[in-house]
C-alpha cells in the first residue's frame, strides 16, 4: 500500500496524519462509506415516510403486487408510491420482480425479514424510530445556525415531536409498564393498595393512564409544561373512564410539594431539563420518607470514548443536539443533552440527596436504564 500524496492537511502543525498511516486504500474506503451514508440516511427518509403513511403496514399484508395496487390498498397517490418503492427496491427492503413481458406491471413485495422491524403496533417496529430522523431534518438549518449564535430552539419548533415521542415510548409502555418496569421499581403491592403518585414530564400521559387503569386504587397526577400534552393526557383519561388521573400544568422547576408523593416517575424527561439539578431536588422534596423515584433515562456512558461501540451512539448525539440539548439551551439552560450518561445521571441523583440509588435495565428497552432511589 502506497501512502497518498493528496493534500490531506493543510495546517503548518504535524497533525496525525503526517505519520504515514493513511492509505490510498483507506481514503477510498473513506469516500466509500460516505456515499454508503447518502444512501441509507436517503433511505432513512423513505421508511420514515413508509411509516408515516402506513405502507409498510399494507406490503406486510399483501403478497407481490403492482404499484398500482399498492396505491390503491394503502389509498395513495401511485406516482409517489412507485418512486418510493424504487427507493426501497434499491435500498433492498422491497424485492422488485420485473414483469415477464413488455409493458405488464412488475410487481414489488416487501422483504418477509424486514416485516417485524417495519410493521405493526409493537416494540419491534424500528420504523417508528426513524420519524426522528425527518424531524431532525426540519430543524437542521436552524441548528446549524445555533453553532455560531449558542441558545436553542423551543419545544414549540418541533410541533411532531410530541406524537413522535408518544407512539416511542407507548410502545415500550403498552409491552412492558405494568408487567415489567413497575415490579423493577418494587412497587406493585403498594400501587395496588393505594398511594400518590407523580409522573414529571408526563407528555401526552399514556403512562399515567396506563398506570391509573391498572391500579384504580392510587392516584396519579401527571405534570407537564406543554398546555398540549395536558390536554392530550387529560383527553385519553376521559376516553378510558379514568377517574383517578389527573393532569396538571406546571414547570418542574417550580414543583413545590413537600412529602406528597409516594411514587414519582420519570420517564426520558430529566436529561432535557433547563435546570436538572433543581427538579431533582424537587422530587426529593415532594417523595415521602419512604418513597421510590423511578428515573427513566437514556443508558449510555458519559464518557464519549465508551458510547463507540454504542450501536445506535451516533443517533443518540444527533437527537441531542438536534433536539434534546438544544431545548434546554434554549431556556438558557444546563443542556446536558441525551447523552449525558449513567455516571452524571447517578451522580446527580445522590446530589439531590437520595441515599440509594440502584440502576437496572430491562430487556424489553435497550435504550434506557432505569435508576430507583429512595430517600
Ligand atoms: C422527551 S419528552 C418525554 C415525555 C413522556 N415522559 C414520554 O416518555 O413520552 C419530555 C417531556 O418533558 C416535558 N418537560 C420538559 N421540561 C419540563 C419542565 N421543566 N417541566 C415540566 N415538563 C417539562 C416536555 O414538555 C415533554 O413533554
């Protein structure tokens, strides 16, 4: 292997790379894998859309079929559906069988393997996930200019984010909250007893209406400082009947409860705080002696060089600073940002004066670790 003679490094200082170490070879792969990147960030964009417009939801019910007649079942415009199967055929989550003769349709079906990543309610479906990535893209130009002026964009930037973040963690709480994440937390026997609980930045309130039908002995209150995500919780409580949820507007920040709750949960919701610290602090005020708190937050290092290996790492930085980083700068906040790591996450948890502090994980949820501390 040769070295490469193009014009690497421009700087007068001897950088890395005046060792020697980089290859023709290598600086080949390099352009390979970012044309590599062009297309699956593309094709990133198509499944989100297929998500979106219950496409992958038909093709997992159909058998090969025509664009046409995959148009017609998903009731969509044809043209765009035959462009956006020629961006799944290549990206290869569609196979294509051409028409045997001239001018007969081919006919296109979805790969039987990618069907429990792309379709259906549950857990499984991945696709979901990837409505990020087109709301990381609506923002990208107005991000980029925080660069150069520091602040951030408000909550009411991202006016999907709500629905996106919902259907996400809904998923993992319809699968796995009452029959997994509650036990972890120890707290089953007391919640179907009966006792007060909290759930802070409850968003649109799936979790606390969960809760509060599962166990229609406690009650539950969840707070949130988006008037929508009340609203939105409070409408689900009236549609399932419940009358031990309610739903209440407030900054975290501000929550001034002295020994009121027994339970207060958190749910992806502290590292995206203006002021972390204080709303831990908070908690720690508003749990009885003998309360559980159960911080739900994203499992990752906080030391950078350990999140390499991090399969989905990459993603985590994205979200952050396209989103979870920049709507606490934009409160002239902490922005701890979505990777701020187990270790910060733990730390700060003692700081606010819990003396236990255990960190578990569930299988059902690879993306979170769940900490239960108690005074
Ligand atoms: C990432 S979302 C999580 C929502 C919900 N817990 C879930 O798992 O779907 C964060 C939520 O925290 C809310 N939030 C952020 N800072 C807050 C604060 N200081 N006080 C109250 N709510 C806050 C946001 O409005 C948003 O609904």
């Amino acid at each position: 292997m040769t070295t490469t003679d193009t014009n690497l490094h421009t700087g007068a200082g001897k950088t890395a790379w005046d060792d020697g170490l980089v290859t023709e070879d290598a600086v080949e792969a390099g352009a390979a894998r970012l044309l590599g990147i062009l297309n699956d960030s593309s094709a990133a964009l198509l499944a989100s859309v297929g998500h979106q417009t219950g496409l992958f939801d038909v093709m997992a019910g159909l058998p090969a079929a025509t664009s046409e007649q995959i148009a017609d079942a998903a009731g969509l415009n044809e043209r765009y559906v035959r462009e956006w199967l020629g961006g799944m055929v290549t990206a290869r989550f569609v196979e294509y069988r051409p028409a045997r003769y001239p001018h007969a349709a081919g006919t296109y079906r979805l790969d039987p393997a990618l069907v429990p990543s792309v379709s259906g309610p549950g857990v499984d479906n991945l696709a979901r996930m990837l409505q990020y990535v087109t709301l990381m893209g609506e923002v990208a130009g107005r991000i980029a200019q925080k660069f150069r002026t520091g602040g951030g964009l408000g909550y009411g930037d991202y006016p999907d984010f709500m629905h996106i973040q919902a259907s996400d963690s809904g998923s993992v709480h319809d699968a796995s909250l009452v029959s997994a994440i509650l036990p972890l937390a120890g707290c089953v026997d007391r919640l179907r007893a009966g006792i007060d609980v909290a759930d802070i930045g409850c968003g649109a309130g799936h979790a606390v209406n969960l809760m509060a039908g599962a166990f229609p002995a406690s009650r539950f209150t969840g707070y949130d400082f988006s008037e929508d995500a009340v609203l939105a919780g409070r409408a689900e409580a009236r549609r399932l009947g419940l009358g031990n949820a309610r739903f209440e507007i407030l900054d975290a920040a501000a929550l001034d409860v002295v020994e009121g709750f027994d339970l207060i949960t958190v749910f992806d919701a502290v590292h995206d705080q203006a002021r972390p610290a204080q709303v831990l602090h908070n908690i720690h005020q508003a749990l009885r002696p003998d309360g559980t708190f159960l911080m739900v937050d994203i499992k990752a290092s906080s030391n950078v060089a350990d999140n390499v290996g991090l399969p989905w790492g990459t993603f985590l930085y994205a979200i952050s600073t396209f989103h979870c980083m920049s709507v606490s700068l934009a409160q002239d906040g902490d922005g701890l940002g979505t990777v701020w790591g187990v270790q910060l996450a733990e730390s700060m948890v003692r700081a606010a004066g819990f003396g236990t502090v255990e960190v578990k994980e569930l299988d059902e949820d690879p993306f979170n670790a769940y900490f239960v501390a108690r005074k």
